[in-house]
C-alpha cells in the first residue's frame, strides 16, 4: 500500500498559501466596508502543532460580525476554482457545513523569496457564491480530478472552469465563441475560448463586458457567476447571533459564539452559558461560549478554562487543552496571561503544551510575558525555546529596554534567546548593552550587531566601533560572511 504524506516545507507552503488568501480576503472585505473576523482559528496563520492534532469544527474562514455573511479562502499558487472533496464522506464534501449565501474567495500568489511563507498577491481577489457552485456541482458543469502523486494525499478535488487574463487587458470582443483580450501597452492579443473540453464540453459565461479594463489575472470566464466586488447586505444585531446559539447546525453554533465575544452583550450571557454548560454540546462551541463570557470577565468563563488547563489528560485530552491555551491568548486580559504563564512553566505538562503557551504569550507584550519566554532559555527541551525565542520576537518592540536589562543581568544559558530576538528587532541604541569585563556578553552583542546591523543606524554602529574594537571586528567578520554569495549556497 502507498503511502500518503506531505513533506514539513511542501505542508508549510499550503499553509502559508492558505493564510495568504485569508488575510488578503479579509483585507478586501474590509476595503468594501465589512467587518470581517477569523471565524476558522489558525486560518489566518501557518503555525504547524507537530505532536498534537487539533480537529477543529469545519467552518468558513471568515465571518463578518456586520451582516452575518462567511467565507471561505483559497489561496493558490495556480487560478482555479477548485475545492477538496470526498465522494464517500459528506462531512469532507467540499461544501460540507456551508450555506447557501457563503461565499468562496479565490486569490492567486506568487512566491517573493526563498523562504516557503513569502508570497505575493498576483490576482484580484475574486468571490462566488455557494449556492451557483452547488447548482454548478449537481447540473455536472464541473470536473472531479485525482492527484497524480502520493505528495498531495488521498483527496480529489472539484473543479469549476475557468479562465484569465494573461496580463492587464482592454475587452475588444465578446460574443458566443470567445472573448477577445487586448494587451494594454504591449503588443498581440489574447483569445478566450468559452467552449471547453472534447467529450463533455462546458460552455463557460464571459464575467466581464467589452471596454472594461480587467488585471493580470483576473478571472474573466467562468461556469459560475464570479465577482470582485459584493452588494452590501442589510446588517445584523446581537439578537440574529443569539439565536444561531440554537441552530441544529454545529459550525452555526461556532460561529454565533464567536460573534458574541465581539458582537455586543446586552442579552446573551444566558445563552452562551447555556451552550458552556451543555454536555452534550462540542468542546469547542462551549470553548468559544467561555471564551465570550471570559472576555466580559464572567467568572464562569474564565473557570471553564481554568478547569480544562488544569484537569488530567485522561479527563481533558491534550488537543483540547492546548486549543484552550489557544483561546486563551485571544482574550487580552492579565488573567490570560498569567495562566498561560501558569502552563509555560510547570514541568508537569506535555512539551507541547508549554510550547504553545510559549507561542500564545507572543500576543501580550508586557514585561512579565518578556520575563517567563527568558526563562525558558536554559531548557532542555528545544521544542518549548524555539516557541518562546519566536514569541519574544514578536513582542521585543515594545519590550527592548527591558530585554536589554535582562540580557545584562541573566545567566549566560539564556543569553542565546535573548540575542536572538533583538538582533532581529533591532531600532535601539546598541551602546546600552555593554557591561563592563563581561566577556560572554560581549560576544552576544557581537552577534547582535553583526546579524542586525540594518536595524541601527550608522552613528550606533560607529560609535561601538569606538567604544570596543574587538566587538566590531567580530560583528565585521558576521557581516562579511552573511553578505557573501556562499552564505545560503547549498549542496544540492
């Protein structure tokens, strides 16, 4: 039997690609006056949880807390309308846990770098309707393809056809056959064939009019009606969230949940209670039911948390505990953060667990944050530094005076982290590292400013010049090697 994987780099690639066009979705909706959230938690993120696997409710990416509408994202690196599917599992249907007025988003990107988390916005991005793709889907106006390699897995995928412009165009020509395309500013010109297929032909509809102006890859034929800009919908109160508490649908429940925690909270703490108490509820509806009533300091809320973090694996199982460790870092209140802190350092816990502590103290940049991610620096575990050096990052602006502090004044083991962070940060004055005839210390600011030179300015550099030269020779020597063409030369 073969067997089905996806390598750590290519998995990260779909990841990142994914939360491209979350975030480039969510940055439309708003430019079009919505008010667009992550609704699917990690969807805007590529985080990678190794050991424990979190099966979330299958939902839309986004939700807008105005009008009540969802999305659902697909980033690709090729233009297409196209949907992971299961013929024999309707809960892995492409359309599983969708409603009629979702819509899809589809955004194509290019890589920017060498790292496989950059990508480049190439397309507009372009919204269909659920409903056109399900009367698509049941009229067999769409192709069903298997992948070709064991890379990719198991799944198929639903196509619905369409097609681009290969560069930004004038439409000279539209009529039963074709769309015609002029280049603007270049020469030739690009033919759209609307009939498509040998066997089954698939007749798509042109999705533009002549005259318009349409970008490099847009999509401008299609057997589904695609769009760039929405109509704006009537809005939505706290009442129309409210009451999808009680939908017979899980990902409606999820959803109303979540709503509430942003939406208003005249009237629903019953509800969500409610829903938290319920045993027959899912654990992740009565998570996002605490974490509503958490965020408006309900002490009922933040018990139900506290209760899932500090239960045994047996009672509480690791993936719902680290996705509480998750919720928790969405809600910016000291009491999140002393929990996670709480987490971070008992010995007691799965690594995994205090790596994602580690990584959700990354949202409060405060000192105390700053001062428990440190500590984990003279760890044997890498897992759980790794997490807290990426986190400590993430907070280090804010934070620099105080993490200069501490790496003048911390242990040498953990040092390392600390270097780490502020090379990258950067944008303070370097001279404040220096410690008189310490020499551990000093090697680390080597590092610092070797690695991060672009983030001082030239005056600071000089001036460490002048102070210690035996400093900026080693920082020179970094510089030297990091501006090198052997520096990322590998051998294959």
């Amino acid at each position: 039997m073969a067997i089905s994987f996806k390598s750590d780099e290519s998995f990260l690639q779909k990841l990142a690609v994914g939360a491209a066009g979350t975030n480039a979705t969510i940055d439309r909706l708003r430019e079009m006056g919505f008010e667009p959230i992550e609704l699917e938690r990690g969807s805007t993120g590529f985080k990678i949880w190794k050991k424990i696997k979190i099966k979330r409710v299958r939902v839309p990416d986004i939700l807008c807390l105005k009008t009540g509408q969802r999305f659902e994202s697909r980033g690709k690196t090729k233009l297409e309308i196209s949907m992971s599917h299961s013929l024999n599992d309707p809960r892995r249907a492409w359309d599983a846990g969708m409603r009629d007025d979702d819509h899809v988003s589809v955004v194509l990107f290019e890589q920017s770098g060498g790292s496989p988390v950059d990508w480049r916005r190439v397309s507009p991005v372009h919204f269909i309707n659920v409903k056109e793709m399900r009367t698509a889907f049941l009229g067999k106006k769409v192709t069903i393809t298997k992948p070709k390699g064991v890379e990719e897995g198991s799944e198929i995928r639903v196509k619905w056809t369409c097609a681009e412009a290969n560069q930004k165009s004038k439409v000279l020509i539209i009529d039963n056959k074709k769309i015609r395309l002029n280049p603007v500013g270049a020469a030739g010109q690009q033919d759209i064939i609307l009939s498509r297929g040998k066997k089954d032909k698939v007749l798509m509809l042109p999705q533009t009019h002549v005259g318009e102006i349409v970008e490099k890859n847009q999509i401008v034929a299609a057997v589904v009606p695609v769009l760039r800009t929405l109509a704006d919908c009537s809005p939505v109160d706290e009442e129309y969230f409210r009451g999808k508490l009680r939908s017979a649908s899980l990902s409606e429940r999820y959803a109303a949940a979540k709503a509430l925690r942003y939406r208003g909270y005249a009237n629903s703490k019953t509800a969500l209670e409610d829903r938290m108490i319920d045993p027959e509820e899912d654990i992740y509806v009565q998570l996002e039911a605490a974490a509503a009533l958490a965020a408006y300091d309900e002490e009922q809320g933040w018990r139900f948390m506290e209760n899932k973090l500090n239960s045994p694996i047996t009672t509480v199982p690791l993936e719902t505990q680290l996705e509480t460790v998750i919720v928790a870092s969405e809600i910016n209140k000291e009491r999140s953060e002393h929990l996670l802190i709480q987490v971070l350092q008992d010995s007691a816990r799965d690594d995994e667990l205090r790596a994602g502590a580690a990584w959700a103290l990354g949202q409060f940049a405060s000192k105390t944050s700053a001062s428990a991610l440190v500590d984990t620096f003279n760890l044997r575990t890498p897992e759980i530094k790794i997490e807290a050096a990426r986190a400590l990052l993430k907070i280090a602006p804010s934070q620099t005076d105080h993490l200069v502090d501490l790496l003048k004044k911390s242990n040498i083991t953990k040092r390392g982290g600390i270097a780490w962070a502020l090379a990258r940060a950067g944008n303070f004055e370097p001279s404040s590292m220096f410690v008189e005839k310490d020499d551990d210390l000093r090697k680390w600011i080597s590092y610092i400013i070797g690695y991060g030179k672009e983030g001082f300015s030239s005056d600071s550099v000089d001036a460490i010049c002048k102070a210690d030269s035996e400093v900026y020779f080693a920082a020179s020597v970094l510089w030297q090697i990091l501006a090198s063409w052997v520096n990322d030369l590998k051998e294959y």
